[in-house]
C-alpha cells in the first residue's frame, strides 16, 4: 500500500504511477501505525505518504459503503480490507451476506474505479484455502496465500483470473525499534526483507525415520489436546518421555547404554524439528499440519 501511495515499484512488481490509497484498518489499529512508522523509518523513500490513508476504525462495508464513499475527499487508486472478517461482521459461510459483502466491493470498485485487496483468513484446515462461502473465491481476479516456514513467509499467486499463476516471494519479519515507553521498555514493530525460498525438506531415513514411527504410535495411544498458552487448538501432543519410551520399544535407543540412548533420541528429536515435522513446547510435542 505504502509503495502504491509513492509510485514505486514492490519486490520487482511494477507500479507505474502514484495512487491514493485507502487502508481500512478494522482490526489492530495501534499496531498498523507503528507498522507504517517503522516501514518509513526503514524506508525513508516512502516516508511522503501523503497519498496513504490510513481509517483505523471498526467498519461494516454492508452497511456503511455508500456513507464511505460521500466522506472520501480524494479518488484511491487502491482500497485495502484489514480483514474481511471484522468489515463484514456477518455470517461468511452465508451466500447472501457473502454476496451482500462482495456487492459492497464491487461498489467502491466501479465508483472509483481502483482495485480492491481484503485481508482474509484460512480455516483450521488450510489446504481448504480461505475461509467462508465458495462464492468469496469465485468473485476474486487474483488471490495471494501467505504459509510461514521456519520463519521465512512465502507469497504465491494460488488464482490468477488472466495471468498465469505459480511465481513466488520470499521474505522475513525484521523487527524495528521505534522508540521507548514511559517505562523505558522498547517500541517494536515490524518491516519485511526480502530472502530466499526455504530449503527444501530431506526425507528422514533410518533412525530418524524409526523415531517418527514411535511418534506416531505413541500418539495414536495416549496423545491428547492440552489446553493453554502455546500449545495449538483441537490439537493432539504427546510427552517427550512418552515419545523417548516408545522409542526403545521400536529399538531406538534399547539395548544401549543410558547416554548412547538419550544422544540417538536427542538427535533424532532435532532432526524431526528441522524437517519441520514436528514441534515442541514445555516438554510435549506435536504433529506439523503440512
């Protein structure tokens, strides 16, 4: 939004002229403007952002399009949804509410003519792609899903209604120190850098491999969903001694002595974690969604 509002191009992505741009920020305004200070701290070519609106409000774009419109005093080039969920504040499994709210979008689309980018949300299951009625996917030109792994967020075109489909981006947070608080504590918020795609996967073989069979098995027999702070929902964990235990069952670590077996588990507990296959906290451990 900050590289429309300046007329430079993004990531290789040409933007051909400086636009308005309108950033309805539903949710999490505090937090849009410190992220748009550390973008122009970062990047002091963006800093002009005289052409970036930033409405940090609760919305109902149902319900308020056309009163939005009437309040606008300039013509965006492009209006960005923070998130589909909080200006629609309906029922998004709905084909009438998500046709009302795609009604809505088409509104500002043809008044002024501009481009418009909802933030959205996917399911629990994310192979299912984004939340609510089909009809949401089937109205959209493009839609771009975001997936982190191992820290690095890769961007890929998943629908393009004239353009082929398939180049991705890569890119980190990098965190930025914007100043300090009555308390002395640091302000922080966050910017993207670009990277590299993420390594790809190696297939565990041998006793790494035996090892994530004992995970299985011990998870079928006695995993169970915890409750709390950092651990997943509607998840199934299993305890690190429960998963090492089952390894000596499945010849792991039995028959060894008491370091060589704890050695064998720790290697191949950090094998699975860096295969991205697994991951832990305060001692349990559970199964990555791929």
């Amino acid at each position: 939004a900050e590289h429309i509002a300046t007329g430079r191009d993004w990531y290789g992505c040409r933007i051909n002229m400086a636009r308005p741009v309108l950033y309805l920020a539903a949710e999490g305004g505090v937090s849009l403007e410190n992220r748009v200070a550390a973008i122009c701290q970062e990047k002091p070519e963006l800093a002009d952002n005289r052409n970036f609106h930033l409405l940090s409000a609760p919305i109902n774009l149902i319900r308020d399009r056309v009163e939005l419109v009437r309040a606008l005093d300039f013509i965006p080039g492009a209006v960005f949804i923070d998130t589909l969920a909080q200006a629609f504040q309906g029922d998004e499994n709905s084909g009438r509410e998500m046709g009302e709210f795609l009604s809505a979008c088409e509104h500002l689309r043809d008044h002024f003519r501009c481009a418009v980018i909802a933030v959205h949300h996917t399911g629990k299951d994310q192979t299912k792609g984004a939340r609510g009625h089909s009809s949401l996917r089937a109205a959209l030109d493009t839609e771009l899903a975001l997936d982190q792994v191992d820290g690095v967020v890769t961007l890929t075109a998943t629908k393009q209604r004239d353009f082929p489909i398939g180049r991705s981006l890569h890119y980190r947070l990098k965190q930025v120190v914007l100043g300090h608080d009555d308390d002395g504590d640091e302000i922080t918020s966050c910017t993207i850098e670009q990277c590299e795609a993420p390594g790809e996967d190696k297939p565990l073989t041998g006793k790494k491999q035996v090892a994530m069979q004992a995970f299985a098995e011990a998870l079928r027999e006695s995993g169970r969903v915890r409750q709390g702070q950092g651990f997943p929902p509607n998840t199934r964990t299993i305890g690190l001694a429960e998963w090492r235990a089952k390894c000596a069952v499945f010849g792991l670590t039995g028959g060894t002595s008491e370091s060589a077996g704890r050695m064998a588990f720790v290697r191949a507990k950090d094998a699975a974690l860096e295969a991205n296959l697994i991951r832990i906290y305060n001692d349990f451990a559970w199964k990555v969604v791929q």
